[in-house]
C-alpha cells in the first residue's frame, strides 16, 4: 500500500459500546479530514462486569476484525480495554498505531486544590495492576476516593443520559465523594463524559471534572503525523464515518448524530 493510500485509509475507533463516542468527538474535532471506522462492542456491553480474560479474548476479535477492514490506526477508546488489552494488541499487531486512554488521574492531581480526588469507573478498570500503578505515581500528598460506577453504563447503552435513574445512581456513587472533600472527579469510564450534564446539573461547579478525549486527539494527530499518516484535505476524497455495532442500537445511532454529525446507517458485525 502507498504512502498516500495509507494516509487515506480510516482510523478505527472502538469501545464496549455509545462511551467511546466522547472520544470520536474530540477526534473529529482535531482530526476532520480523516475517515472513522466506529465499532460499538454493544452486544457485550459493559466489559468492566466480565472476568479480565474474556475481556481481553474479546478486544482481540474485534481488533482483528477492524484490521481486515484496512485501517491505518487504532484508538482503543476504552479504559477497561486498554487497561487489559492495550499491550497484546500492540504486540498483535507491532506495525499498526495503537492510541489507548486511561483515566486523567495526573490532571486531576493538578487541578485539586483539597487534595482529595475522586475516581468514578468500572470494576474492571479499578482492580487492575496498571490503575493502581497509576495511583502509586502520584503526588503522596494526594488522596484518591475511587468508586465503581455500577450501573451507569448499561443505562448509557440505552441511551438514559439525563434521567431519574441516572440522578440517583450518581447521587449514590458522589454524595458521599463530596462528603470526603472530593472536589475533582476523574471520570474514568468513556461513557461517563456523557453523563457531565447531568453532574452540573446536579452539582454545579462543586466538582471539577477530568475526561482525557481531548488528550487522546492530541496524541493521535501526533502519532500519525510521526508515521507520515495524515489524511490531506481535498475535494475529491469524501469524509466517511462508518458505524458498526455487534447488536442493533437506536441509542447509538442518534448519539452518533450528534456526537459526530453523521446519519451513517448502522452495520451489525461480530454479533
């Protein structure tokens, strides 16, 4: 493949399901001339509930899967799968850019002033080595509340961002964050961006709050600039977004739109 073909083929962005679209978003924003490959992993959604091993077995096949449709880079818009996966997918496919996330814990650090930060995520992110090797980098002075986000994601799959059962999983999960002094909140889940409405509505300006997309656009227009993979603007290469889901998901499609401005139809592989 040329150069220039290369730089025209499409980055692929997954996730467990809707969250990584807080992530596409920054992408597109960053990156508008490039063409995306969205794969919602929605028929096994959340990872973070599943044991490490089949999460792990699981981000490989629809890794392999994106690989067969050409792509030039990967962005693992996933903290559970990247916290799990990101080294085996980089050692799969050692000639492939492999962007992963993981949650702003370093920024958050920075920003609070009462030295206490909360982190909200999955199980799955929580109980990793590689998160609490995070944790164990930061400033000692530093205290962190971690808190898994039970039942967040699935009510984000269906696309319940800003409801009644919304608000009182996430009075469960903040108040008592608040309570200890949390006065920033690592949002560590790529689904939980979606839910920043509805915390400021709750909560106002009481918590700062740290998501990482814009970070990971950044590192990916690094990265392809480095391999010489950026798309160039022209009028004879249309833009394509294309959204592909391992289950049916009216929630996706209408987020999408959105999110990304696309009216793409919604392709069902690996269900």
């Amino acid at each position: 493949m040329s150069i220039l073909s290369q730089a025209d083929a499409p980055i692929a962005i997954f996730d467990s399901g809707l969250g990584g679209l807080s992530v596409a978003r920054h992408i597109r924003a960053r990156l508008p001339h490039e063409s995306l490959i969205y794969f919602a992993d929605c028929g096994w959604a959340p990872y973070g509930d599943r044991p490490r091993q089949d999460i792990l077995a699981r981000v490989c096949v629809v890794a392999d899967w994106l690989v067969t449709q050409g792509v030039k880079s990967m962005v693992v818009a996933c903290n559970t799968a990247t916290t799990i996966a990101i080294d085996t997918l980089r050692a799969r496919y050692d000639t492939l850019p492999i962007v992963g996330i993981e949650p702003g814990v370093k920024p958050a650090v920075a920003r609070s002033r009462s030295h206490v930060v909360g982190v909200l995520a999955t199980e799955a992110t929580l109980r990793t080595e590689s998160f609490q090797a995070l944790l164990a980098r930061q400033d000692s002075a530093c205290r962190f509340v971690c808190q898994a986000g039970r039942g967040l994601v699935a009510l984000i799959e269906q696309g319940a961002l800003d409801t009644p059962a919304v608000d009182t999983l996430l009075q469960r999960y903040l108040d008592p964050m608040l309570a200890e002094g949390v006065d920033t909140l690592v949002l560590g889940s790529t689904h939980f961006p979606l839910l920043i409405p509805a915390i400021e509505r709750l909560y106002g300006d009481r918590l700062a709050l740290i998501e990482t997309g814009q970070a990971v656009a950044h590192r990916l227009h690094a990265v392809l600039d480095m391999h010489a993979l950026l798309a160039v603007a022209s009028e004879a290469k249309a833009v394509q977004v294309r959204l592909v889901s391992s289950r049916p998901s009216p929630a996706l499609l209408v987020l999408a739109g959105r999110t990304l401005g696309t009216t793409s139809p919604l392709q069902i592989a690996l269900d």
